[in-house]
C-alpha cells in the first residue's frame, strides 16, 4: 500500500482499486431492497467489504449465540447509513430478509440508526459520531473484570468519525491499559475534515497500538489485518476505500 501527499503535514493510503468478488452474490439484492436512505449509500457501500470479512471469517458469533458472554462483540460506531450492516445481518441470519423491505417504517425495527434493542445481533445503538470507541474501551474492561478472556471487541469507525475529541481520549486509556482485546476498524474513503501528521494510523500508534493499512475492498487483506493483533495491546486497521465524492 502507498501513500500519497494530501496537504502540508498530511498523507493518505492511495485509493485502492474496487474489487468485490469475494462478496456472496446474494448480498447484492439484500442490500437493494433497503431504499430510502440514499443519501447514506456511500457511507453504507464504503464499510461493505469489512463488514462482510467480519462476519464470515472473523467473528465468533452466531444467531444462536447472540447473546452467549463469551461471544466476540462488534459495534458499529460509524452508525449512520447502517444498510450494509443490516444486509450483512440478514444473510447471516440474524434478521429475516423481509425486514429489509421496510426501512424506517412506523412499524420497522431497522431505522436509519441500529438500535440494540429492535435488531438481533446489534450490540448498542449508534448514529451520533464519536461514541463507538469509547463504547468499545468499556466493553473491552468489563469482559476483563468479569474473567472472560477470550472475546475480543470490534469497532468500526469512519475516518471523518476521527475529528471527534472523544476518540482520541479512548485511545490513549485503551494504549495505556494495554487492551490487547480491543481492535478498531478505521474506513478511509478521505472525508474527514482534517488530517494527522503520518495518517490516520500514526493516530493510535502513538498511543501503543499497533496497526496495519490495507486495502479496503481485499478480503484476504483485510482477514491477515484483523488477525495481526498482539496480546498485549490494543490493534486498529486503517480499511482504505476509494474516495468519498
């Protein structure tokens, strides 16, 4: 993965080239039957090939294991346009497929934003920018007061998502406390509003994280990423997607 220069003090992974053959062919119609938030496709359809690697290679959880203590935990803190998320539940059935069909009705439990207690599978609601991290900091230390080890905690932002104050809190306490269990997934289609010197992961590696780039839209990629982790500290991986227009 190279960079490119953006702005004095700025770098950026270049756009990687979009490629999607290792999305099932199913999931396509799953997410053409969510309509009426259009306005957030690009911030649905940027998060697409993450969430997908996620939930069926990464993720030890299940339908039936929704609400197992030991089970893997994933929050969406890039909330709004959640449609790929719903699609990606749907085929991994976690919801039924004609939920989709009514997106934000008066009877819907699929609204613009996921909500945790309507949606099987949602761990918490989101929407409002800049809660995920901090979220995913406090789940990572409850499992870790409760004894449980082994599940691990997945926040996916966006990059813009990064200008929030709140985040930058969550990964300093989450490097100081050295919580290996914690892994954040930072989609960059280049729509934040400021830059960082080095790029978005120098963000979290001067807290002790450790960190990988890749190529947003590789699920192979993506996977070697997500499984690079070190015990003893927190991990993040800057999924870098073509540009928002």
């Amino acid at each position: 993965m190279t960079t490119i220069a953006t702005a004095p003090g700025r770098t950026r992974p270049s756009a990687p080239q979009v490629r999607r053959s290792g999305l099932p062919a199913a999931l396509g119609p799953l997410l053409r039957r969510l309509t009426g938030d259009e306005k957030h496709a690009p911030s649905a359809h940027s998060t697409l090939d993450v969430l997908w690697v996620l939930y069926d290679r990464i993720l030890r959880v299940s339908p039936a294991t929704a609400d197992d203590p030991d089970r893997d935990r994933f929050l969406l803190s890039k909330g709004h346009g959640p449609a790929a998320y719903y699609a990606v539940l749907a085929a991994k059935g976690f919801v039924p497929e004609h939920w989709l069909d009514d997106l934000a009705g008066p009877e819907s439990r699929l609204g613009h934003h996921p909500d945790r207690v309507l949606v099987p599978g949602v761990e918490i609601g989101t929407g409002s920018l800049g809660h995920g991290l901090g979220l995913g900091v406090g789940t990572a230390l409850g499992l870790r007061a409760q004894g449980l080890d082994r599940p691990r905690v997945y926040v996916l932002l966006g990059d813009a998502e990064l200008d929030e104050g709140s985040n930058h809190e969550a990964m300093a306490y989450a490097g100081a406390t050295g919580l290996g269990t914690l892994t954040a997934i930072v989609i960059d289609n280049q729509s934040a509003s400021h830059g960082w010197p080095g790029g978005i992961a120098s963000r979290f590696t001067v807290h002790g994280w450790s960190a990988s780039t890749v190529d947003g839209r590789d699920h192979d990629a993506i996977e070697t990423a997500l499984t690079a982790y070190r015990p003893d500290r927190p991990h993040v991986v800057v999924a870098v997607v073509e540009p928002k227009e």
